[in-house]
C-alpha cells in the first residue's frame, strides 16, 4: 500500500508542478513524475494480482467528517493496471504533443489529476471515497474537454452533453449507494458487503438498478452513449486515450463491484439486463463505426462496441452463477476482465496515433488522407497492429480475449436455465457480427487512411511525430502483442481479479500455460503455435516471390486495376467505402444526403461544380433526447412567466407549496 500511496504522491506532486512551473518546463516535469506514478502502480497491481493479498489505508485527514478509505484487492489492481499502463503513455506521448492550450496550466494540471483519480477510483473503499474520486475523475475530464473550447463551438457542445449525463449517472449510483447503507453499520465497501443480505429484496434490485444506470452511463452503453462520440473526439489525445481505454472501464469496474460483490450477485435478471446493454451497444456501436469518416470519432464508436462485449461478458457471468454453473461464469468473467486489458492497451494506442494523425495532417477526416504509411511508417505500424487486434486477428490480443469470451458463451448452453440461455445466444450473435462490421471499419481506417495516394496536400507533405510520441504508442502495443502470443500467462491474474469480483474463489477452467486450454470445458488454442505457423507461411511466400522477381514483369500501382496511371480521385474514400453497408441499414442509420449543383453563369444547363454531402447523426440522439431537450426549454420559457417580480406571487406560490406539504404529510 505504500508504494501505492507513492504513486498517487508522484500524480499529485506532477499536478501541482503543472500548476506553478513556468511553460518552458511545465510539461515535462510534470509528465515525468506522473509517469514514475503510473510506473510504480502498475507494480503495485502486478504485487497485488500475482500474490492475492489485500491491504487498506485509511486517513481522516484528506476528507471531512468520513476520512478516505483505500483498499488494494485483485479486482481494483486489474483496473489500476489498466489505467496506469495508459496513463504512463499518456504522459510520456504529452511531451511532444503538448503545445498551444494543451501545454497550459490548467490543462496539464487536469491532464495529472485525471490520471490521479482513474488509479484512485479502484482503489476507494467507501461510499464517499469512491463518490469524490469519481466526481473529481469527472471534473477534470470534463475541463479537459474544454482545452480547445475557444476555437471549437463543438468542443462546448461535447462538454455540456457530457456534463449533464455524468452528473446525472453520478446521482443514481450516490443514490443507488446510500440506499445500500439503510441497514449496515458503515458505509465502507466491507460494512456494505456484510450487510446488503438483510436488504429486502426489492430494495437491493432497485439498488442495483440505479448504480446499472449510473456506471452504465459511464460506461457508454446505449442509450447512454450520446456523449461518447462527441467528447472523445473534442479532448485532446492523450485526454481522449485515457477516457475511452480506462475511464469508460471503470463503469465495467462499478458493476461488477457493486453487484457481484457488495450485492452477492443478486437474481438472474439483474444480468440479463446487462447482457442485454452490452448486446444492443455492441451493435449499435459496430455499425455506426462503419459509417463515420472521422477518425476519432470512429474510435469512439468503437469503443461503445467494445465496451458491448465486456457487458455481455459480465452479463453471462452473473446469468450462470446464478443458473449454478460456476466454473462457465467464472471463465466468461475472466474473458471480460482480459477484454478490458486488452482494449485499454489498443484503443489507448489508436487515439494517441489520431492524435499523431492529426498534428502532421491538421486534418482527421479519412476523405482528405491516405498515402501516411510511405510518411509516418511508424504511425501506421501501431495502427495496424493496434487494427489488427481489435479486429481480433489470431495472435494478437483481441483474438485471444474474444475467443476466451466465444468460449464462455458456447458452454454456458450446457444446463443453463431459459434467461441464461437467451443471453448466451444473443450474446454469440452480437459477437459474429460485431466481428464483420468492426473488421469493415478498422479496413476503411487502414486502408483509407494510410494505404493508397494522398488526397490533399497536407497529407502528402506529411512528416513522422516527435520521438515521445512513438514511444508512448509503441509502449501501448505490447500488450497487444504480449496477451496475443502468450496469453496464458495472465491467467493466474485473471483468476484472482475474476474470484474477487464474483466473491467466490473457483478453480480456475483454464490450464496454466502460454495458450489457453480449457480443459474442464474441452477447448484450447495456442497462439504461439499460430504464430509460428504463420511465419512460416509468409517466409515461403516471401522466397516465392522472390524466384518470381526475377522475371521480367511490369510494375504498377496497386489496387490500380492493371492501369498505367492512377491518381487519388480514382481511390475509395471512407464515404464511398461505407456506402453499401450504410444502404443496407438505412433504416437503422437513418442518412441524410444533399446535393448541391452550381451552374455556369452564362447557361444554367452547365453544371459548373457539384457538391455531394453524406451524414449519418445519431438516431437515438435525434429521435430520443432532443424531444426530451426541446420540452425542458418550452418549460423553462414557461417558468420564466412566473418571476415578474411581483411579491405577492410568490408569497403565494409558497403558501400553495406549504398547502401540498401539509395534504402530503398528513
């Protein structure tokens, strides 16, 4: 615990440098100590999850009246891993990166504390440890978000949508919390857990209900996910890296904390309520990744896709447990918590190099790039192997994780109850699919984005970032590669983080080893073999193609059809790319598409220039909270009649309100 407690030392010491160093050594000073604090976490959780040992902390010093509680347990150090493997990238990407409002006071402080809280957010054992941790988590994203506001009307519009959902989100879970405490002693974690049994059980589902709804939110599942994609793409990178790799977790960390732990698991249809999130985000989310031209904001649909499958891993954990199938549960819980390692490591690596993406094109609009792998060779490295994960590609980390999940859900057919079986096979379906469709958008990211001809000049005269940035982007593909190859080496720490979680311990289903083998279960893949073998493959093509080199053969561009000359007008852009799928499920996507012809002065039957624009908003934006916004301002127009100043009004607006709580009372 101390040197955890070191580690969010060095978070805070590097925020309060931020705050008083002068510019020219503002950025680097503080970077560096915020890095020795997410270094010295990231062994602290390593400690933590290979002995299986738990300590706490407590201080009154630093919160009133309750004090601040922490305690290290396996399933908090998984997250902190997470986060703190990020945030060191993070900080170490800010020091080429940060220039202009980013590398201003306010914004690196908000840029430390945000890493401070997402290691403290797992950690915090207490109902108002976890509530200030999270609300100042919240906060500091929140004003990150707000770093280029002055030259970016949308950056405004993100921060006010992510505000309102976050505050609201942070209400239901303090409520759904507080009503936890009506029976228990203390409001600690361990008083909660001891005592949430002798909560009737309409109390502990309303309860549970609440915090779903909350961490949810955070979470981005739908149809809590309207400010996801317009945030992530507003906050600066290295903001955007942390908040859709590890801050959205911490919604996966909530639930699983709240209602596999303190509420002992709960009743079956608490979990097919979250597979079922996780199905409908998983969807949702993949389809409309497929459809957007902007680069992070194709990441950040992504997410919620990703972010879908954890759900419905979660979601069938706690559906089994309670259809009396432990050692399934037990092996779909491990495959979300490695999920949730493993896109932290990817998403974390793709924003960053948007972010790279960004500063050498000035543009991350997929239409106007192409051509970057010939001048950012080392972006487009990270990228496609960064893609290639998510894609779930065998050997990398993606494919390992969403196998072991496949796995869980093919055998939980086995003696699961009605309920349990509707979430396994939901839970497959959203699984193949989300496989296609997030395989379409990561292609169209690659290929359009760095494979190809450049489409505008600030693509082509592109150049590679500062050597910070491509260490921090490299950093954050090891894990890919790593959990990939020889995943069964996480096996154990999975197994630890996964038997807290669920409260029970459980022999883990999966032998040790560098592949996975669940033999209780009758299933196995090794990915270092794989890797071998594909190798191999490769290296015979590569000699095959050299005997052929040697003929006499003509050259010309690839993907060019055979023609001497190609030019960019000839590619697919990101539109045109999408454009079939985005027919197909029109209904769902709901395009608007305008044209716009301008004629020659001298004939209006010559067309000068035509101008063709595609746009898909968000469906459930448009049609489910704009109404709901629309109605609050009619009523708050209306309530603007009723201060004309005019005391006896309001003396009887009072005298009514005393007359309803009087008839209530009473």
């Amino acid at each position: 615990m101390n040197l955890f407690l070191a580690a969010l030392g060095f978070c805070a010491v590097g925020a309060v440098c931020a705050a008083t160093l002068t510019r020219r050594v503002r950025v680097p000073v503080s970077a560096s100590l915020a890095t020795i604090g997410c270094l010295l976490a990231v062994g602290v959780a390593l400690q933590v999850l290979i002995t299986g040992d738990s300590s706490t902390f407590h201080t009154a010093q630093l919160l009133p009246m309750t004090g601040l509680s922490l305690t290290l347990d396996p399933l908090g150090a998984l997250f902190i891993l997470a986060s703190s493997f990020v945030g060191a990238a993070a900080c170490v990407y800010c020091v080429g990166y940060a220039r202009g409002a980013m590398a201003s006071r306010t914004a690196m402080t908000m840029l430390m504390i945000f890493v401070l809280t997402l290691l403290a957010v797992p950690a915090a054992s207490s109902v108002m440890s976890f509530m200030f941790c999270w609300e100042l988590m919240a906060l500091s994203s929140l004003l990150l978000i707000l770093t280029d506001q002055s030259h970016s009307r949308e950056a405004r519009g993100a921060a006010l949508w992510y505000g309102v959902l976050t505050q609201l989100g942070a209400a239901s879970i303090l409520i759904g919390l507080l009503l936890m405490t009506s029976t228990s002693s203390g409001q600690t974690f361990a008083d909660l857990s001891a005592h949430s049994l002798s909560l009737s059980p309409s109390t502990r589902s309303f309860a549970f209900v609440l915090v779903l709804l909350g961490f949810a939110s955070k979470a981005g599942a739908v149809p809590f996910h309207v400010w996801l994609p317009k945030a992530h793409p507003e906050a600066p990178s290295p903001a955007s890296a942390l908040m859709s790799s590890s801050m959205v977790a911490m919604g996966v960390y909530g639930i699983i904390r709240v209602g596999a732990d303190l509420l002992h698991g709960g009743t079956v249809w608490w979990w097919v309520a979250v597979a079922l999130l996780g199905v409908v985000s998983a969807l949702y989310g993949a389809l409309h990744a497929t459809t957007s031209t902007d680069l992070k904001r194709l990441l950040a649909y992504s997410t919620i896709d990703i972010l879908g499958l954890v759900l419905i891993g979660v979601g069938a954990a706690g559906a089994l447990n309670d259809s009396g199938l432990p050692s399934v549960a037990h092996l779909a819980m491990m495959a979300a918590l490695l999920l949730v390692v493993a896109h932290a490591a990817f998403k974390g690596a793709l924003f960053l190099a948007a972010g790279a993406v960004e500063r050498a094109t000035g543009t991350r609009n997929l239409d106007e790039l192409g051509g970057l792998i010939h001048t950012m060779p080392s972006t487009a490295l990270v990228v496609a192997i960064s893609a290639g994960s998510i894609m779930a590609v065998p050997t990398l980390s993606g494919f390992s994780s969403e196998w072991l999940l496949l796995q869980g859900l093919l055998h939980g057919f086995t003696d699961a109850s009605t309920p349990a079986l509707i979430v396994m096979l939901l839970g497959v379906i959203a699984l193949a699919l989300t496989g296609g469709l997030t395989a379409v958008a990561f292609v169209k990211l690659f290929g359009i984005g760095f494979l190809g001809q450049p489409r505008s000049v600030d693509a082509a005269n592109a150049v590679e970032v500062p050597l910070s940035m491509r260490i921090a982007m490299a950093w954050l593909v090891i894990p890919s590669l790593v959990i990939g190859v020889v995943p069964g080496l996480f096996i154990s720490l999975l197994n630890r983080a996964a038997s807290t979680g669920m409260g029970a311990t459980v022999v883990s289903p999966i032998d040790h080893g560098t592949g996975l083998v669940v033999s209780q279960l009758r299933g196995a893949i090794q990915p270092a073999a794989l890797l071998v073998g594909l190798v191999g493959v490769l290296a015979l093509v590569w000699l095959v193609n050299q005997r052929l080199a040697q003929r006499h053969a003509r050259r010309v561009d690839a993907w060019g059809c055979g023609r001497d000359l190609q030019t960019p007008r000839m590619q697919y852009t990101a539109t045109s790319f999408a454009e079939p799928l985005q027919r197909v499920f029109a209904d769902v996507l709901r395009p608007q598409s305008d044209v716009e012809v301008t004629h020659v002065t001298e004939s209006r039957y010559y067309e000068q220039s035509i101008m063709y624009e595609n746009r898909v908003g968000d469906v459930l934006e448009a049609r489910g909270y704009r109404p709901i916004i629309t109605a609050a301002f009619r009523v708050g127009v209306f309530a603007r009649r009723l201060q004309n100043g005019s005391i006896h009004r309001y003396l009887a607006f009072g005298f009514v309100a005393l007359l309803v709580i009087l008839v209530v009372v009473a």
